[in-house]
C-alpha cells in the first residue's frame, strides 16, 4: 500500500482529486466508485473547481456508489443519493443514466443487491474506488466481522456506526437507520484501484491496524494490504499512530518524476 501524508484533509483532498482527475483525462469512460461521509468533501470540491476552472469532463464517466441506507428513499435529505447531488452530482455532468446508488428502498434486498453486482459487471468494473474508513475500520458500511470476501448485501450498523453519523441526521440517533446495502469487500477488492482517505485524530487507531496490523475482519480496511493498487491518503492526526510514517514521507518524497502525480 502506498500511503501518502499530507498536512491537511484539504492539501490530501486535492491529491485524491488530482488522482481521480488523471484517470478521468486518460480513461474518458472510466468507472469510478464513490464515497459519501465528510472525508471526500475536500475531494468532491476539488473535483467540481477542475469541471468549472479546468474543463474536467465527465460526460462519459459512470459511477457506483459504495452503499445507501435501508429505507431513506433518494429524495430523503439524508440518503447518500440527496449526499452526492449536494456534494458533486449537481455540480458536474455526469449523465444521470451513469449514476448507480444501491436503492435503499428496494422491496426485494438480495434481489437489489445481485443486480447491483451485475451493474458493476456489465460496466467492466470498477476502475479506481474512492473510500473513507469508520472508526472501527469499516469501509463501505462493511462493519468488523463482515466476511473479507463478501459481495454487495444488507448489513447492520454498530451503534458506533450510527452514533458517528448521527452529526448528518442533526445529532439525532433515532433518525439513522439500522441497516443499509453496502458493496461487500470482495467487491471493493475487485476495482483495479483503490484511494482511501482518513483525516483527524478520531482515525488513527484504524489507520495504523488497517496498514500496519494484521489482515482481519475485525478491520475491514486491512484487507486492503492485499490489493495490488491501493494508496491511503491521510493528514498528520490520521497518521499520527502509524509506526513507520517517517519511512512513508520519505518514499513519496523521493518518487521518480513519471510517478509523481500529476
Ligand atoms: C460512513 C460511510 C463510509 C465512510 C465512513 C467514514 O458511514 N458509509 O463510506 O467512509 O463511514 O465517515 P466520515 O468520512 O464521515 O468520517
């Protein structure tokens, strides 16, 4: 894994952008998978500037979101789909028919989730995943404990979970939802690329056992170490508790120019 410091979630945001940018100028019809939580904001914003400054165009781009609450219907103010127009579908071209969200109101759950995975499929993949990481090391909503092979399906929420999203549905915990369709790990696994971004002081315990601990599933992200492609972007709070950090800034410090990112 190559993991990048950064001073700031901005300076890191903008990395992560520039990453996703370059595949989009050299991939025109790339396939991105998204992520929703505050810490790709500075990222989605990044994003939105290069559209309205730089002529970034995503016109042929389709998207797949990692996941959506069970029972928030799309037009609820605190669906990950309501999230994403906010942040960058409203902002950008993405053509609406490219978006694909798992439909958290979908009546038959399985069924949802299988043609989610089909979607994926017929799209030839997914070529970069953007994520964040819980507390508890989840990504996606692939709470500790959720197998390392697993593919998109319902799951239930750690109150820990909920308590941390509760600041998006107005500190009430009442209002977060219980379960939520989330891609599986596998199926994170299966994108050519992965970016996961942690920022602030409240990650670093799951930053450190994500890339420095053992692969388990009582830390979803740590299954990342096993992916050929995967880069963690985090700010200096974030790394705070990993034990080779120096080591980190000293190779991303001295990349040969072709490496470097745009
Ligand atoms: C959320 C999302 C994840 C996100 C994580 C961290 O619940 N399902 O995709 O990465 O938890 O959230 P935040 O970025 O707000 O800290």
């Amino acid at each position: 894994m190559e993991i990048i410091i950064q001073p700031t979630p901005e300076a890191g945001g903008i990395i992560a952008a520039r990453i996703i940018a370059k595949l989009v100028r050299t991939k025109p019809d790339c396939v991105l998978g998204l992520a929703t939580g505050s810490t790709p904001l500075a990222t989605y914003r990044e994003l939105v500037r290069m559209h309205h400054d730089e002529g970034l165009d995503f016109s042929r781009v389709t998207t797949f979101n990692l996941d959506e609450y069970v029972g928030l219907p799309p037009e609820h103010p605190h669906s990950y789909h309501a999230f994403m127009d906010e942040h960058f579908f409203g902002h950008v071209n993405v053509p609406r028919a490219r978006i694909h969200i798992p439909d958290g109101m979908a009546r038959d759950v399985p069924a949802e989730c299988a043609r989610y995975e089909a979607a994926i499929v017929a799209a030839a993949g997914i070529d970069l995943q953007l994520l964040g990481i819980g507390t508890d090391g989840h990504i996606g909503f692939n709470e500790p404990s959720s197998s390392l092979a697993s593919r998109t399906r319902i799951k239930t929420l750690t109150e820990r979970t909920r308590a941390d999203n509760a600041r998006f549905f107005g500190g009430d915990l009442a209002q977060v939802p219980f379960h939520c369709i989330t891609m599986g790990v596998g199926t994170i696994m299966a994108s050519r690329e992965v970016l996961m971004l942690a920022f602030g002081a409240r990650k670093a315990d799951a930053v450190a056992a994500a890339v420095e601990g053992p692969i388990t599933a009582m830390n979803p992200a740590s299954m990342l170490q096993m992916h050929a492609v995967a880069k963690c972007v985090v700010d200096e709070p974030a790394a705070a508790k990993l034990s080779r950090r120096d080591y980190y800034r000293w190779v991303f410090a001295n990349k040969p120019d072709w490496q470097r990112i745009a």
